[in-house]
C-alpha cells in the first residue's frame, strides 16, 4: 500500500471512531468508505437488530443526501438478499456484489430495485456490520455502469477499515440508547415499567426499553406497534381533557400509567413524539379493581395517576367530603390504607404477611379529616 493509501486508511478509520449525532455518524461512515475507495454513491444501514436496521439509514449520491425510501416494514436480511447466518460467520466483512448474487437477482430485491437501479448505480460494494453472530448494519459504495468495476484491492481497503466501523457503530448505539433514556426520563421520571418512544405522525414505535428485563423488539414491540400507537393518542387526549381514562389503555405489556410529548428533541430526530410508561397489572390487580363499583374505579385510578385530592374531586364533580367518602369505602374494600399501598395492590399486588388479624389503619385524611391526598 503506498504511503497516500495508509494515510487516507488512517483518516478514514479517525473519522469513524469520532462521537457525534446518529445522523453524522452515518455521514462520516460514508465519506471514511469513499476516502479510501473512490465512488459516487455510499449507504449506511444500521441498528440494534437485523429487523429494525434497515429503518435507519442514510444515502449520499456525489454531494447530494438521499433518504431512503419504503425502509419500514423490511428487515436488514430482505432488503439485501441476506443469509444472517452465513454472513455472520464468516471470517470477512466486505464483498464485491457479484461475489454474493447475480444482477439479475440483485436489482429484484428491495434497496437496490428502489435505489441503485434508478440510477444507474450498476457495481456495488458491500460491508456487513456483524459482531459476536449479531448482523447490525449494512454499508456500501455504488458506481454507475460507465464506472469501471471495483476492484478486489478496493474491497480488500474496505475489509481493513470495517473493524473500525462496527466498533464505531457499537459505540455509537450505545450513546443513541442511553440519550433515548435520558430524554425519555426526563419527559416522565420514574424508570418503573416499560417505555415507548412514539413517532406520532409516522405512527411508528421509535424507542423502547425495560431496566428489569430488556426488550425483544419482535415479541414485545412489532406485533403491538399500532396498539401501542393508538395507546399514547388515547392517553395524550385524556391528559388534554384533564382527566383519567374510564378504562387505562390497557397492551399486552400491562396499563399506560403514564405520558408525556416529547417534541422538537434532537435525540429523536426533532420528531413529534411522545413517550409512555407501561406497567403490568396481573390479575389479582384486576379482581381487585373489578371488586369496586364504577365511581371507586374512577377514582381510584385518578389516585394511583397521581392526582391529588382536591383534582379528583374537582375532576370527578363530587365534592372533596364525598370523595374521602369513596376513598375511604374503596381502602376499606381493597385491605389498604394509604395511596402507596393503593398503587401496589393495583399495579403490582404483592402478598404481604399480616402481623395481626386487625385490619389497617385508615389514612390520616380520612380519620382526621386533614386532607393530606392533595
């Protein structure tokens, strides 16, 4: 390699390990390929998983950005014609095009049928992005038929600097993933449960996470996108009017206990987003909400949302004096005797040995009358 060569490798292998947004790693990918490898056209896919890799992409044709298009829906594996577990265990990361499937078959699949051929970007170059058997991004270089082809030295170029580009992108997620929380919890504060991050106009589920269990975006995110959706808008009206749900939106996951927007943040793009907290109600929860008459529900779900007492009534319409009437029936019914142990029978019922056969104590607001729920 000539002493030009290494010192561009060098540059390019600088520029891919630098810090910055999702956006302009994503760039400075690209234009680290292109330093080391001449060609008009580059393209990064890239993400926690072969299935929502392919959302997240960027495209750049001579000067110009391109995004991607109809990226929702594909995995990584379909829109490039993958075999996840032979690319994964393979010792090599980058392959000329033809090394991999004929034009015939490369132009039916979905990024180059919607990309490379209507341009006329004829030789492609490919980058997998896969560590540990995990396949989590694509990368690429694309030159036009009147291009000559790329070479197996240019590929051999790409090989070397690939190690510095997955470890940029693990970082790089890595940093993505705990901004997303940072401003997730920023919008709500508590970390109990699961959060959803949502695209409210492209209707999408942008972000997830579980500190106690993780995610599986397949099981716990994919087959329930919209449901989640439809749950943030439910949730987002009723906070609009003031007052609780007569029903929480209820997922797979549990209730919706909480929502915040969490608009114009760079993190997620400037996108119009909310997030929501998820918690399970298992189903000694349930009996015991189904043991209350209607108006207890109601008001004991504005309690365990964190109204305070004065809200519930003025929500409500009763009167503060009625409503201590139902919180102390509905601690009465539910074998509780302040919001704490509200919120775990219903939340997160818990079994708890009781010391003495007397029942508990009633809150001091309702003994006393000192309204301490407000």
């Amino acid at each position: 390699m000539t002493e030009a060569l290494v010192a561009s490798q060098l540059q390019a292998e600088l520029l891919v390990v630098q810090p910055g947004t999702r956006q302009s790693f994503r760039r400075r990918v690209i234009d680290a390929m292109r330093s080391v490898v001449s060609a008009p056209s580059g393209f990064m896919f890239f993400g926690t998983d072969d299935s929502r890799a392919y959302s997240d992409g960027s495209r750049l044709v001579e000067a110009i950005s391109k995004p991607p298009l109809n990226t929702q829906g594909s995995s990584l594996s379909q829109a490039f014609g993958i075999e996840v577990k032979s690319v994964v265990e393979a010792p090599r990361r980058t392959y000329l095009a033809e090394e991999l499937y004929p034009d015939a078959v490369r132009f039916k699949l979905p990024y180059f049928a919607e990309h490379s051929h209507p341009e006329g970007m004829r030789h492609a170059l490919l980058v997998f992005l896969h560590e540990g058997g995990v396949l989590f991004g694509v990368a690429g270089l694309e030159r036009r038929a009147e291009d000559p082809e790329f070479t197996q030295a240019e590929s051999d170029r790409l090989e070397n600097l690939s190690a510095f580009i997955v470890a940029g992108a693990r970082a790089q997620m890595a940093y993505d993933d705990l901004s997303r929380e940072a401003s997730a919890l920023r919008a709500l504060t508590k970390t109990r449960g699961t959060l959803y991050v949502v695209d409210r106009d492209k209707r999408t589920v942008v972000w997830a996470a579980n500190r106690e269990r993780g995610i599986d975006w397949e099981q716990d995110v994919r087959g329930v996108a919209d449901q989640i959706v439809d749950a943030a808008e439910q949730s987002l009206e009723a906070q609009k009017k003031g007052d609780a749900l007569p029903t929480p939106p209820r997922l797979p996951e549990g209730a919706v206990v909480g929502v915040s927007r969490l608009e114009g943040d760079p993190v997620f793009g400037n996108a119009r987003c909310a997030v929501i907290r998820v918690e399970s109600q298992d189903q000694k929860g349930q009996q015991a909400m189904e043991s209350l008459s209607r108006r207890e529900r109601e008001i004991a779900r504005l309690l365990v949302a964190g109204y305070s007492g004065v809200n519930v009534a003025a929500i409500s319409g009763l009167s503060e004096n009625t409503v201590r009437t139902y919180v102390r029936r509905l601690y009465g019914k539910l074998n509780v005797s302040n919001r704490a142990d509200l919120v775990r029978k219903l939340m997160a019922p818990e079994e708890k040995p009781q010391s003495s056969s007397i029942g508990p104590l009633p809150d001091s607001s309702l003994a006393d009358g000192d309204d301490t729920l407000d």
